[in-house]
C-alpha cells in the first residue's frame, strides 16, 4: 500500500516512469512516506544511510557506476543542507544526483518550529533545477506537480547530468498508507535532436489519424527558414498559424474556434506538433487542451507545456529539427489515408470560409475598420514595409486582417515599450526601409516618450486606435460593463507629435481614413495618424465578426 499523500504518489510514479533504479534513504519522520513509498516500488531499490552528508557522496559514487542519476531521500531541516558538499562536487563532476527533501508546510516556516527553514533554493546554484511540490487541492495543482516532477528529471538526465533538488512539503498525519497503486501519471520526454531522433516522432505522426501542426511566435528569419519544411509536412497535417510567423496560407483560425463553440469532437486533434512560441488567441489555447499528444520543438529544451498536455519535446533549433522531421517523413514516401485527408479537408474547408469572411466584411467605422484599411492598403502597396503591432487589442486585430508576418511583443505580451522596440527596429534598418506600428492608446501613450527620441528615424509610421480606453477591457467577461473599464483618458497624441517635430494626422470617420492611410507607409518622415472612434462601436463590431460566420 502507499500512502495517501498525492504529492508523494505523483512523484513515486514520476521516478519509476522515468527509469529511476536506486535511492539512497536517511531515516527521518517527516521523509518516512516517501521512503515507504520508494520501498514499496519493485523498480527501486533503496540503500539506507544515517548520515546525510555521508548519504548524499553515497548516491553520487553509485551514479558514477552506473551512468544515471540516482535519488537522495532526507528529512526537512539541517538534513537538506548536509547534502550540499556531494550535490556540488556531482554537480561539476557531471554525475548528478536527485535530492529529495521533505519539508514542513509553508506557513510553519520561521515559527520557531524544530526543523523547518526555507528548503526550495537551500542548494542555491549547484544544482540545475530546484522545484517545489505542496500537496495539492485542484486538478491545476496536480497537473502543475506533475509538469514539475517531469520537469526536474528531465533535467537529471541531460547530457551534462545536473543535480536537482525536489522539496515535497508535507502536512500531518504523514504516516496514512491506504492507497493500493500509484497513479497513471503523464511522462514527459525529451529528445536530443540528432541524427535518427526523429524517428520516434515520425512514428507518431504517420500513425495519427487527426495531426495538427501549429505554428507560434517565430522571429522572420525562421519563419522563412522553416516555409519549405512544413509545406513537406502539408500534406499529412494541417497547419494552424497566427500572423506572429510568416506562414501565409488560411488564416482565420479564432472564427473557426468560435463557430464550432470549441466543442465539435471531430476537429480536435489526436496529435500536435507545436514550434515556435508564443499564441495569441484563448480560444485556441483551450481547444488545443483537448489533444491526446502534443510534441514540441524547443530550442531551449524547457518544458513549455502552454496546453497542459505536453508529452514529448525535442531539443535542438527549430529550423534544423524541423528539416530533419520533414525529410525522415518523405524518406517514408507514404500515402494519406483518406481519414486523414477527411480530417485534414474538414480543417481546409472551415478555415477557407473564415479566411474569405474577413475579406469580404466591411466593419463600420471603428478599430476594425481602421485595421482593415491599413492591411489592405500594405497588401496592394508597391514594397512591403516591416510591420509591428502593439499588444491587446491590436494583435487581435492583426490576427484578424493581417495576411503577412508581423512583429510583436509576446515574450511577456506587455503593452510597454511597444513604441520603443518599434522606433529601435527603424533605426536599425536601412532608410529606404518603411516601418508601421499599429497601437492602441494605452500602449502608445504610456510609451510616448520614445518619440521624445534625438534619432527618431524618418522612416516610422504609427496607426494609433484612441478610444479613450483599454479596448482589451471590454472584452473581459464581468469587468466589460465595470465603469472602471470605461474612459481611462482623454489624451490625443498631437501634442506629443508637436513637441517632437512628428507629423500629426486625426481621423474622425471613414472617408478621412481612406483618404489618409497611404501615408502611413509613403510618408517620408515621421507620423502618427491618430483614429478617434467610440469603445461601445469597437467592441459590438467585433463581436458581429465573429457571429456573422457560420460554417
């Protein structure tokens, strides 16, 4: 039997998926679940040590042996930190160790209670990765223990074999072992990518009946770089992108989502393949939650798992992985089956409708409108110049309308400093070389003082939505009809454009907007062409986007 402590049993069921053999136990009586757990498992053997610091060069001198990360299991206190002189020799030795340490609740910290100091991060930097896993209460708190059991372990195993450090914070009664299996717990691979790693994931696609390959956040070169490899892939998976990488194809992936209500089992995938980073819309986050197996090239080899589903990721950079999938696929010269090709028609017909809905909408004068205006005008124009858009609303919009790769800020999708990045893209390119920004208000005027700017460069336009509010805000289910939402400013940008010697352009309805727009990107000088419109008007339009398509 094990015990009832589910942080315990996630973590025991971890370490035996994970290939763990050995555990070196010092005996203590907050560590005594785990230890009973350990010894129940008839995959690990454990070997008992009184002394920790002893305990501890024990485990390292049989990882030595063996080539592979072997577990440290003590109590809380003084007895975690008697483990640091072996856990930094493992460390530079490259023969890493797994540091298992019971701990007190948090609360009891500092409470002049025998045994407890602040374990997580008592190892400080000798040790790769250091994770804390509290028992948990909700499903979100499980799957966040078991991503960081996966993740600490993965990092055990790397090349350069790291200690890690696993604190498991108990609460009394500690010694309840009525529980008869571990739980089936997701297991987390990771895949160096080199020569014939591939295969696995090959395995996995050609054997799918409904794959998916989603395209994130990717800088412009790779987006580039990676065009031809998933046109290689194309013919087997359908490809779900947003405007943050160059991939030009079917756009329109949020109307599909919103509707099918996200619901329809016969669109979700039974496998993901995901590179890059970042996606913008909630609607597919959520319905990407639904797929029995997510792969992900990382170019860092972290465990990204955006979808709470993650269940392989392959390291190494994403262009050169991605060629090594697309030409081990070919290599196979393999046949669609007509599953997948209904799977994959069913895809291309609903996203060929949203894609021909935006074109042929025509938004009443509004954000939409204006955004519209603008991508329309870039797609005839006779150059293509770089463009940015600001966070919140903005990326939505392009995601909406825009048919080309646009740079944003989603590292940390903050609006500040969307107007410094876009004025340094300037400076850094050739003259010749136009850039757009298009901002909402908040965004542009918490960051105007990059306009207050000696080198401010001839060559930026910015399109900026004011209507007088966070935009983002009225979408926000509950906090939209909050008066707290509504009005945050009555600025204009003309002040800030004269101060800074940048022309200055207001719009106020439709004909004006179609009047003025070519100047954002012939202008040869600095300008911000400012869009008044009214907050209530944005929001239904937007909304009537989305309702008006039906599949």
């Amino acid at each position: 039997m094990y015990s009832n402590k589910e942080n315990i049993n996630i973590l025991t069921a971890l370490l035996v998926s994970h290939g763990i053999t050995d555990a070196v136990v010092c005996p203590g009586s907050r560590n005594a679940a785990i230890i009973h757990n350990l010894a129940e498992c008839p995959k690990i053997k454990c070997h008992p040590v009184t002394d920790e610091r002893s305990a501890a060069f024990v485990a390292m001198g049989m990882a030595q042996a063996t080539c592979r990360p072997v577990v440290v299991c003590v109590t809380s206190g003084s007895a975690l930190l008697n483990t640091a002189p072996a856990v930094a020799e493992a460390t530079y030795q490259h023969q890493g160790i797994i540091v298992i340490s019971a701990d007190r609740p948090a609360a009891w910290i500092g409470q002049s209670v025998g045994q407890t100091i602040p374990q997580p991060g008592a190892l400080g930097s000798f040790v790769g990765k250091c994770v804390n896993i509290p028992e948990p209460h909700t499903d979100d708190d499980r799957w966040h223990i078991n991503r960081l059991v996966n993740e600490a372990l993965i990092e055990a195993k790397k090349y350069h074999r790291p200690s890690v450090h696993i604190n498991v914070p108990l609460s009394e009664p500690l010694f309840e072992y009525t529980v008869k299996k571990l739980p089936k717990e997701r297991v987390i691979t990771l895949w160096e990518s080199t020569f014939g790693s591939a295969e696995p994931f090959v395995d996995e696609f050609t054997a799918a009946k409904r794959p998916m390959i989603v395209v994130g956040q990717t800088d412009e070169q790779t987006s580039i770089d990676t065009l031809d490899y998933l046109e290689l892939l194309a013919d087997r998976a359908i490809i779900i992108h947003e405007a943050l990488n160059g991939y030009d194809e079917l756009f329109g992936i949020d109307l599909v989502l919103n509707a099918i209500e996200g619901v329809d089992k016969k669109y979700v995938p039974d496998f993901v393949l995901h590179i890059g980073g970042e996606v913008v819309s909630k609607r597919l986050k959520s319905f990407l939650q639904r797929a029995e197996t997510m792969w992900r090239i990382s170019p860092n080899g972290e465990i990204a798992d955006t979808y709470k589903n993650i269940t392989n990721v392959i390291y190494g950079d994403t262009v050169d992985t991605l060629k090594m999938i697309a030409v081990g696929y070919k290599m196979r010269n393999l046949k669609t089956p007509f599953s997948i090709q209904t799977y994959y028609d069913l895809w291309y017909d609903a996203l060929e409708k949203a894609d021909q809905h935006i074109i042929n909408y025509e938004p009443a004068y509004s954000q939409a409108a204006a955004v519209k205006a603008f991508e329309e005008q870039y797609y005839y124009s006779d150059y293509a110049p770089h463009i940015h858009y600001a966070n919140s609303t903005s990326i939505r919009l392009a995601n909406l309308f825009a048919r080309h790769y646009v740079w944003c800020n989603r590292g940390t999708n903050g609006i500040e400093g969307c107007v410094s990045t876009a004025v340094g893209f300037a400076m850094a390119v050739p003259k010749t070389e136009r850039l757009v920004l298009v901002t909402g208000d908040l965004a542009f005027f918490y960051d105007s003082n990059a306009l207050w700017n000696e080198a401010l460069p001839a060559n930026i336009g910015i399109l900026l939505l004011n209507n007088g509010e966070g935009g983002i805000f009225r979408q926000v289910k509950g906090f939209g009809e909050n008066p707290m939402a509504q009005g945050f400013h009555h600025a204009t940008a003309e002040g800030i454009c004269h101060q800074n010697g940048v022309t200055y352009v207001a719009i106020h309805n439709i004909d004006e907007l179609y009047q003025q727009i070519e100047r954002l990107t012939d202008e040869e000088a600095p300008i911000v062409m400012e869009v008044f419109t009214d907050a209530e008007i944005d929001k239904q339009e937007l909304i009537n986007i989305y309702n008006s398509f039906k599949l």
